[in-house]
C-alpha cells in the first residue's frame, strides 16, 4: 500500500519548496519588457536583494543556475594563467574550480576531505608564503555534498592577519537566505548565490555580488565576455542590459514576492527558524544514530550546515530508505552527493535531508516521523525515538 497520496514535501537541497504566494505571483500573462511595472519592479529586486546579504555592494543578475553564476563570477575577475587558491570541503569547491580551469586559470586546491572544514592555520601558512601569485581565494560557504558549514569569518580574519590582497570569493547558493551571512562585515569581495535554494523561486536565476575592489579586478580580467560581464548588469543604459536580452520575467515576479516573504519574517528570523530546524533534525539523527552505524555527515555542530544535512547509513540502505519515503509517504529525499562514485555499492550508503527556504516545524517534524517510519520498514539498524528528540527541541525553541 501507499500512502502517498496528499500533500508531498521535496527535501532535496535545491530546487526547494517553492511557497503558494510565489506561484501565485509567478501565475500570470507576461508583461511589457519595455516599460511598466515590470522595468519598475527589477531596481527595488536589486536592492532588496543587497539586503538579504546585508552588503551595499552591487549585484548583478543573470539568466542562469548555480553553475552559470560560478562562470560569471571567475569571468569578471580572472585571467588566463592567474592562480586561485581553493579551499575545498566537498563537491562544489570543487565544481567551481573546474569553471575558473576550463577558463585557463591555475587552480591550487587544499583539499580538506568530505567530513571537515578549512584548517585555517595551514591557510594563513600558504598566503604568508605567497609571492603575490594569488589572484583570489574561493569558498564555499555551505557545502551541500558534505553539509559543512565553513566560518566566512573566521577565513577573512585569517587573510587580514597575513595582510595578502586576494581577492575573497565565497558561494553562499545553498546558504544565502538559510544561514547568517554578512558580506560587508566579512570583507567578501565576491559572493555568489541562486533563486532555487534559500530564496524559494525556482531555479533560473543566479547573482553575483560584487564589491568596488573586485570591479577594479574586472578592470583587467581577460577572461570576461559580452555576455557574461556584470558591469551593464549593473549600471544598465537600457531596461534589457540587466539580463543581455529578454528578462526572465515570472521569475522576477516570484523573486519579488519571496523576498517580501523574508522581509515579512525578518532576516534574522528567517536565520533563527532554520537553526531551530536543523537542531531538531540533528536531535532525531544524533538519537537513531546512538549505538549505531547512522550518522551525520559533519560531527561538530559548530559546522553544521543549517539547511542542508548529509547522513552516512553504514549499509546500501539509503537508497531504499529514500524509495520508501518517496513512494510510500510522498517525502521526497536528497541522493547523496560526491561522497562515492555514481555506480560504486557504496553510492547507496548516503542521503541528504534539504531543510532551506520555505519551511517550518510540522514539515521538519513530519519528515522525521516519515523517515523514523522508513528506517523501520528498510530495517535499517536506529535506535527507536529520534523523532521524540526532534519534538523536545522543538517545544523548547518554539
Ligand atoms: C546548488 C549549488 C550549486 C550549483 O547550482 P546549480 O544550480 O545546480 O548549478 C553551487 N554551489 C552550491 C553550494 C550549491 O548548493
């Protein structure tokens, strides 16, 4: 039997839970490009969206995913045979070092694994022994593979302390709208994010922010094209310079209604109700794992990840536990990511829980009972009660 059938949660990282006002506000016929309230709408976007990562410096938007905003960002700031030092905590450090080499960038990775974040000292030790070559540092501030969460600030104190001038790149797509995030106070020259994780839109549009030192960058940068230069994007002459062509207008119109969600709730709100979240979460993982092979991905809650969980079962039963939550409950479970090799046994070892944007206590709640009711039916080895753990913190916070 299944008992699927009602309404389904997709707790995957990215694309998340797209909320009824933005479809609604996305549900309509398109607009003049030219002028009306379209054109009007898209500068308020702009600054609206300086203000969920609390910064002033400017943003520019492109018609694109994650992948695109990675391409965008190296662009504007690299040329051929510079060098970037990367600081990798999983999958996605990784994917956008792979976009600044394809461009003829040098790309020097410290590479921390999959289970621990940036070992601050041995940084401080690479950019003392720097001859200059550096041109920027890339990071990631929530690796969604691994569901670290690595300290921005931590990191721009350590590159003050040696006083090296590279530029400081950081990737907030799973993080911006979830977890704190100051670009201004962090001294972040560039940061880049998406409309599909924490900002609830779906996916198609991608931001870089950008600070006056990384434009100086942008001054000489030989890798930038027409179309992928953020300059127009943000000092456009013409309404269609802030995409290079036809905007994306629906998603504009549900951007514009998810930020309103955030400014509604309050930014710290928004930040404290997905702490509360991912505490009961791990509550409910730390209980069924006790004794057991199940466990999160990142021991130290200190750097956990606020929106996005990874878990290793110890068996192949990850993938059965996420068919049974699919299938017969409608929870839908995030594969693992870049933690075995797709077609390895071991692929079947990992999944992930996406607890970002649009979501509250009776979703998180619902999903663990799900899950707790699928570690049962998978026998998969927990110990009983994970789900009063996550209730507890929950009274407690609420
Ligand atoms: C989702 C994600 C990306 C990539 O986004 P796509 O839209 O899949 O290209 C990049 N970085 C992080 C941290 C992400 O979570």
């Amino acid at each position: 039997m299944s008992l699927a059938n009602g309404l389904s949660y997709l707790a995957i990282p990215g694309p998340s839970v797209m909320p009824e006002r933005v479809l609604r506000a996305m549900h309509r016929s398109a607009p003049n490009i030219y002028h009306g309230e379209l054109p009007e709408l898209v500068p308020g976007i702009v600054e609206r969206l300086k203000t969920v990562a609390r910064t002033s410096a400017h943003v520019a938007m492109y018609i694109t995913n994650g992948h695109g905003a990675w391409e965008a960002a190296a662009a504007n700031v690299f040329s051929p045979g510079d060098l970037v030092l990367v600081l990798a905590t999983g999958r996605f450090a990784e994917g956008w070092a792979d976009i600044a080499r394809a461009m003829g960038v040098e790309t020097e990775i410290l590479d921390y694994g999959k289970c621990d974040t940036i070992d601050l000292d041995q940084v401080r030790d690479r950019l003392r022994a720097d001859d200059g070559r550096i041109k920027a540092i890339m990071v990631v501030q929530t690796d969604t593979s691994t569901g670290i969460r690595n300290d921005i600030a931590a990191l721009r104190a350590v590159i003050d302390e040696t006083g090296h001038d590279a530029l400081f790149m950081v990737d907030c797509m799973a993080s911006l709208g979830c977890d704190r995030f100051e670009m201004d106070a962090w001294g972040v020259d560039v940061m880049i994010a998406g409309s599909q994780k924490g900002l609830m839109t779906p996916p198609g549009l991608g931001f870089v922010y950008f600070s006056d030192k990384a434009d100086r960058a942008r001054e000489t940068a030989r890798c930038v094209t027409h179309y992928w230069d953020w300059r127009p994007r943000v000092d456009p002459d013409y309404f269609y310079r802030y995409f290079d062509g036809t905007a994306p207008t629906h998603h504009l119109y549900g951007l514009d209604e998810a930020i309103r969600m955030i400014e509604e709730e309050g930014l710290e709100n928004v930040w404290t109700r997905h702490a509360a979240l991912a505490q009961a979460i791990w509550a409910a993982f730390d209980h069924w794992g006790s004794g057991g092979p199940l466990e999160i991905n990142i021991t130290d809650p200190a750097l956990r990840s606020h929106s996005v969980t990874a878990l290793r079962v110890g068996s192949d039963k990850a993938t059965a536990l996420r068919q049974w939550c699919e299938t017969k409950a409608g929870l839908t479970l995030g594969i693992g990511l870049g933690m075995a090799e797709p077609g390895a046994p071991e692929w079947h070892n990992f999944f992930r829980i996406g607890h970002m944007g649009h979501v509250n206590a009776q979703m998180i709640l619902g999903a663990l009972a799900t899950i707790e009711a699928g570690l049962k039916a998978v026998e998969l080895p927990h110990t009983s009660g994970g789900i009063e753990r996550a209730a507890a913190v929950i009274a407690d916070l609420a």
